[in-house]
C-alpha cells in the first residue's frame, strides 16, 4: 500500500531501524537479511532526501530528521494497530492477548497479583509481563512495548490518559522483638537507627527517605540498601533496623512475619498511585476491558466514600 507515493510498509522498518540504529538487529527483528534490510534503509533515504541514519565509527546515529521522525512514525503504528488491525469483537472469555505492565514490586504485590487473578478467571488464555520501572519506562509506553504503566502521581506524563487507583501513605517497620522502640518513635530516636532503604536507577535515588532528609536536613545511617520494596522487611527481620514502607505493603507483611508497623515519627507526603496507558489505544476494546478490571479491583482498596463509579472512569 502506498501513500503519498510511500510504501506504508516501510514504515514498519523505520520504526525498527531507528530504534535499533544497528542494520543486524533491525534485520533480526524484520526478519530479512541484512542486505534486504540496507536496501529498505536505501528506500527510506530516497524518499525522505536523508540519510536518516549515518555511520559514525562502528554506531550508526539518526540524523535531525530522523529524530524528528521516530514519535510520529511509532505513532501511526500504534494507531493502525488500535483502530484498524485490532478485531472489533470483544470476548475476554477467548482472548489471548499478552498485556506487559510497567510497575514496581510494591504494585504487584498490593494490586496487581490480585487484578491478574480476577483477570484471569474471566480471560484465562489472557497472559502478562511485568516489567522493571526504569529510566526508559515512558519510552517503552510511547514506542508501544508496554501496555500499561503504574507510576506515582509526581511522575505522570502530560500528554497520555491516566487513572487514578489508590491513595497511599507511610509507616515504620521493625522487627517483633526490636528493644530500641515501643509503639511509637521520635525523629530524634529514627535518626538514631540503623536504616534499610531501598534505591531505584544509576543514580541510585532513595525513595521515600529522600524526602524526610530534605525536609528535616538530618542524616540517617543506612546499613543496608536494597532493590525493591519486597525485601525490606525481611532484611529488618531479626535485626534493630528500621524500613520506612508504603502502608498497604507493611500490612501483608506484619501478617506473615515478626514485624511490627509504626507511625512515621512526623507526617510523610501521601502518593497517589495511577495507571496510565497510550492515547492511540483508547479505542482498543480488550485494553479497555483490562483497564476495567485493574481499576475496579484497586476500588476495592479504597475506603467506601472515596470510589468512584464506573461511569467517572469509564
């Protein structure tokens, strides 16, 4: 198919080209060789009057049109395969989509595992992919190789539909058998103690402990630093340490292991969790579908008076 004298075709392999910037790979994911996958680049060069890609020692980097071409081609993809190639009929019961979500381990443990499970007894040959939040997260949403993020409030992106899901705030955690604290603790005595916190990225950025050292300009002691919200109790297990956690994860884990759950010794901010998805795939009825079921199991995290009814989030 051509338009505008453009094959529509080779839209398909510019995506894939300025992604990779690298002919072997992109001819591994086209599936040709690499000469056929030169000669589309030859094409694509032709028509646009550009080099689009140029080689610079062994790497090949994008030339200015090239940058400005990769959103709005990825975009026209992503909207054919929403509106056009995506089947109109929508039965859950036969689906067997793959959905990938972009979301931290507290997600999955509080939401998401539960959100699967409801999800799976309507859509069973329905499969997921969870997926690191990382630096390239929002890339991974804009180029179509996830679905879905769930991100805090503080890091939503302007241009893309989101939900809100829950509310969440903060406690302390220790260990069962921790002398050091009773049943509350004082910004003197949480300075005073050996911390666990958990870190994100190559900058290796705290979470909510940055927060209280901006605020009060103290300085903790971190003994141990780890990668997710998960393991957090289990490294203040047996130990005089301390882990400051989202509330709703601190819960499931006093129920299983010998922790105890504190009050933060002064207010903490409250985070709003949301979901958020690609405006091309609004009109994608099974995305939709899950979209529902995520959201309506995260209603049931809220307390009575705050969800909201399907029709404000449809």
């Amino acid at each position: 198919m051509r338009f505008h004298r453009l094959d529509l075709n080779l839209l398909v392999a510019l995506d894939v080209l300025l992604e990779e910037q690298n002919i072997t790979r992109a001819a591994e994911r086209l599936h040709m060789t690499q000469s056929a996958t030169s000669g589309v680049l030859a094409r694509l060069r032709n028509y646009f009057e550009d080099d689009l890609l140029v080689q610079v020692g062994r790497k090949m980097m994008p030339t200015a049109l090239a940058h400005e071409l990769e959103q709005p081609v990825r975009e026209v993809l992503m909207t054919i395969q929403s509106s056009i190639t995506a089947k109109p009929v929508l039965d859950p019961s036969t689906s067997k989509r793959h959905f990938r979500i972009a979301a931290s381990d507290y997600v999955v443990s509080v939401l998401l595992s539960d959100a699967i499970q409801r999800i799976n007894a309507l859509a069973p040959q329905v499969t997921f992919e969870m997926v690191s939040l990382t630096e390239q997260t929002f890339q991974l949403l804009n180029r179509g190789q996830v679905e879905f993020l769930v991100i805090p409030d503080h890091y939503l992106p302007e241009d893309q539909p989101s939900q809100v899901l829950f509310d969440e705030d903060h406690v302390c955690v220790v260990w069962q058998d921790n002398t050091l604290v009773g049943e509350e603790i004082s910004l003197e005595q949480y300075m005073d103690m050996g911390h666990v916190a958990v870190s994100f990225g190559r900058t290796r950025q705290l979470a909510i402990e940055e927060w209280f050292m901006s605020q009060y300009n103290c300085q903790r002691r971190l003994e141990v630093i780890t990668h997710d919200f998960n393991t957090l109790p289990q490294l203040v297990v047996g130990t005089q340490r301390i882990a400051t956690m989202h509330r709703r994860l601190a819960r499931l884990y006093t129920e299983r292991w010998p922790l105890r759950m504190l009050p933060t010794p002064v207010p903490t901010p409250t985070i709003q969790e949301h979901l958020v998805w690609h405006r091309s795939m609004d009109r994608d009825p099974m995305l939709r579908w899950v979209r529902e079921q995520i959201i309506e199991v995260a209603q049931s995290l809220l307390p009575e008076l705050e969800r909201p009814s399907l029709a404000e989030i449809a």
